[in-house]
C-alpha cells in the first residue's frame, strides 16, 4: 500500500512528461491525485486504530535497509497531503500558462517526497527526503511566483532553510557513530549520555525552529508566501510547515526524551515570543497574503506549547491543529487570491463593502476566519484548547502569557474580515463577480474538514491515543 503511495505521483508524472496536450496533463494530474485520495481512505478504512505498532510495514534489503510504516501520526499527515495535492492543482486550473508539465510535475514530485517524510522510518532517509522538498518549492516560488521579488524569496527560502538544516545532518551523524544506525526503531530504544543528548537535541530544534518557524528565524516565510503562486501558499502552508512538528514528534521528544526537557523553558520562551511577537506584528500588515503569514507564526507557536507540555492533551491537541491548520490557512490564501484575480492587489487599504457584490465569498471568509480564531465547533478550537490545557499542566503561567494570542488573533482577525468585507464598496476596485463554481468546490472540503473536526474531534483522537503513549513511555 505504502509502495502504492509513492508510486502513483511518479507514474503520473512520466505519464504527463509523455503527453503533448496541456488539457490532457493537467487531467492526468488531477486524476493521479484523485486515485491517490481513493487510497488513501482504503488505508484509513483499514487502519486497526488498537495496533501497538506500524502498520503496512515494508522493508526493502538493500545495500542500505529501507523500512516504511504508518502510525496514527504519519497517517494523518500523509491524508493531509494527499488532500491538499487536488486543490493546488484546481487552484491554478487556468491562471499557469507558461510551462505546465513542469509545474504539475513538481507538485506530483512534491507529493511523493512528503509521504516518503511520514513513512520513512530512518532518520538520515527522513533528513534527505526532508530537504528534498526544499527543490520543487524552491522551483514552484521561483518559476511561478507573481510579483518581482520571487527569484529573491525562493533564494532566501531555500538558503536559510537548508541552511538550518545542516545542524540536523551533524546530529544525525553523530547518533551514527554513537549508536550504529539511524533506524527509528534502534533509536527509540538505544541511550546516550545528558550531555550528549542535550547536545544532539539542540542541533535538530535549531533544524526545526527555522522550519517551523519560530521567532527570530522566521524571515523566510512572509516573503515566500508573499511571492510564491497561491499553490506555493497552499502546500507551504497546509504541510511544510508542518514537517516540523512532525520531525520533533516522532524524533526529538522519541529518541531524545532528556534533552527535550530539559531545553522545555527554551521552548516555551521561544514559542510565546513567537505567539505575541506574530500577532502584533500581524496588526500591522497591510499585504493580505503576509496577514495569514504572520498568523501561521503564531498558531505554530502554540502548537510547539502543545508539543512540549508532556502530556498526552497537549501532544494531540498540537496535532489536530497542524492538521486543521492544514485547511483554514490554505482557504485564506485561496479566498485572497480570489480577491487578487479580480483586483489585482493585495494592498488592504483598497478593499472595503466586498460583501456587497461577492455574498458568497464573505460567507466562506467569515466561516474561515472564524476558525482562524480557534472559535468553538472549528477543528483549531479542539487544537488550541488541547494544547493550551496540556501546556497548563507543564507551565501555568508561561501558558497565561501565551493566551494572549487567542485575544489578539480575535484582534486581526476580526480586523481583517470587517476592513474587507464591511462598508462602502471601495472606489478603487469597483463591482467584483463572486466566486466561480470552481473556486467554491475548492472552499467547500476544507470547510467541511474543518468543522468535522471541530464538532466530532475523536475521528482523529481515538487513534492518536496509543502511539501518543508510547512516545510518552519511552
């Protein structure tokens, strides 16, 4: 099943290289991804949520052994990605123009690089496939981002990125010569001294600090998003970012449990200076793609709370955000494109009264924003609640500092739907079609994820159960 996963995007992607036709490759695109959708309910279907272990285990002899599993973790990262494949490739149905087969077969590229993150079961593999995914975005912000800035923000993105990763290859390479191997498996079980691990922990947070990213190495991400395609904001969005708390999931906290606590003050002081810091600096923005930027920053943050609380509240609450983060963030950034399509600005000052010509949108706006403000019956409200609660249980007053945000999140929030939608209809930007059939059947799954998860959150907690107390075990 898992081969099955990898294997499709590749077909489809020679397939595409194949084709002459444009049509046809970007039907062959989404077509590949839709199978891929197909199976991975199969596997969701299946999945026994009471195993103790991986499952759909695949090992591959080789001159370096290759070993794949799915977790109650991985699984949900592995849907998240195959879910928000189809949409990039809708969002951009008609707008790229100039080297399609490329395009579609970065984000097919791009699709196989991410399951190989979450079911690689090897950390040097888990390394390379991780920076692998630096190439087709670095291509995708840079070939196909829309403003003049792009050459600059993929530059920067893939520098400082692959720059702070090289810290996690140092680490990994130590672990090696310490313990032997770099299978999870022998990690998870093997021991070094405090020192040591205190060490090696710091290398690999630093590693994914910058991913994530937290305060002060957060530079990369408004400019990226700023310039990149909305695709590029999708997929960054919905899942790079989140390749980070993944990592410090399944290894940090796994195979370095001394160093990850004893470096918690570390990260909870990292973490609220990033949550504060993002949302008054998100107040200030006057770029509606670099307002959901910023916004990101700060939910990361609370995610890392959640992370690093020890508990089983706050490790799954980190986890159902990241995945209903997943939704909200790439349905703003196709709500501001949709704006941006039709203006062709994404200054705020010259939108207002959008709701008067375009009913339809602000509907999908106003449930959007709702959940970026964690509000209850929304898939971030169980998120940030869990985390918040676990991280309570570790630090109370480091987590009452931290709720600020949620009151400053209502803040811009509240700011940035009411200066868009509310009001005289703008001079500047005239009568406005509302949304297309297309751009609304891109909206309504992400919508209706998010809100499944908010009313009915134990589809995904009821299987984080288990592997969640292992970590917490060992």
């Amino acid at each position: 099943m898992i081969t099955a996963l990898i294997m499709l995007p590749i077909i489809g992607s020679i397939i595409i290289a194949l084709t002459s036709n444009i049509r046809i490759s970007k039907l062959i695109a989404l077509i590949t991804s839709m199978i891929l959708i197909i199976l991975y309910v199969i596997i969701w279907l299946i999945y026994n949520t009471n195993n103790n272990y991986f499952q759909f285990v695949e090992i591959y002899n080789s001159y370096y052994p290759i070993q794949m599993g799915i977790d109650s973790i991985s699984l949900y990262m592995i849907g998240l990605t195959i879910l928000l494949i189809p949409v990039c490739i809708l969002s951009t149905w008609s707008t790229v123009k100039e080297n399609v087969k490329l395009y579609l077969i970065l984000f097919l590229g791009l699709e196989t690089i991410l399951i190989l993150v979450f079911v690689l079961l090897d950390i040097l593999l888990f390394y390379i496939t991780f920076e692998a995914s630096l190439i087709p975005m670095f291509l995708i912000i840079g070939i196909y981002g829309g403003r003049e800035k792009k050459i600059y923000a993929a530059y920067q993105f893939f520098i400082i990125t692959l720059l702070g990763s090289l810290l996690m290859l140092l680490a990994i390479i130590v672990m090696y010569s310490q313990i032997g191997s770099t299978e999870y498996s022998i990690l998870a079980i093997s021991s070094l001294s405090k020192e040591r691990e205190s060490i090696l922990w710091l290398a690999l947070f630093i590693s994914f600090a910058v991913k994530t990213p937290l305060i002060p190495v957060h530079v990369w991400l408004p400019e990226a998003h700023s310039e990149a395609n909305i695709a590029g904001s999708i997929i960054l969005a919905g899942v790079l970012l989140k390749l980070a708390g993944y990592g410090l999931i399944r290894y940090s906290i796994n195979i370095l449990p001394e160093g990850s606590i004893y470096f918690i003050p570390l990260v909870y002081g990292l973490s609220i200076i990033s949550i504060i810091y993002s949302s008054l600096t998100t107040l200030r923005q006057i770029d509606m793609k670099k307002i959901i930027a910023y916004s990101s920053i700060g939910h990361m943050g609370i995610v890392m709370l959640g992370i690093f609380s020890y508990s089983i509240e706050g490790i799954e609450g980190s986890i159902i955000l990241m995945i209903a983060h997943g939704f909200v963030s790439p349905g703003l950034f196709i709500i501001v494109t949709a704006l941006y399509d039709r203006t062709h600005t994404r200054i705020l000052k010259y939108y207002r009264g959008v709701t008067i010509g375009m009913p339809v949108l602000s509907i999908m706006f106003f449930i959007l924003t709702l959940a970026n403000m964690a509000v209850p019956l929304t898939g971030n409200f169980v998120g940030e609640f869990m985390s918040f609660l676990g991280a309570f249980k570790a630090n109370p007053m480091a987590t009452v500092l931290a709720t600020s945000g949620i009151v400053l999140a209502g803040g811009y929030s509240i700011w940035f739907y009411n200066r868009v939608s509310f009001g005289v209809e703008s001079v500047y930007i005239g009568k406005m079609n509302d949304l297309d059939r297309r751009e609304v059947y891109i909206l309504l799954p992400l919508i209706i994820i998010t809100m499944i998860i908010g009313v009915y959150p134990n589809i995904i907690l009821e299987s984080l159960h288990i592997p969640v107390s292992n970590i917490l075990i060992n």
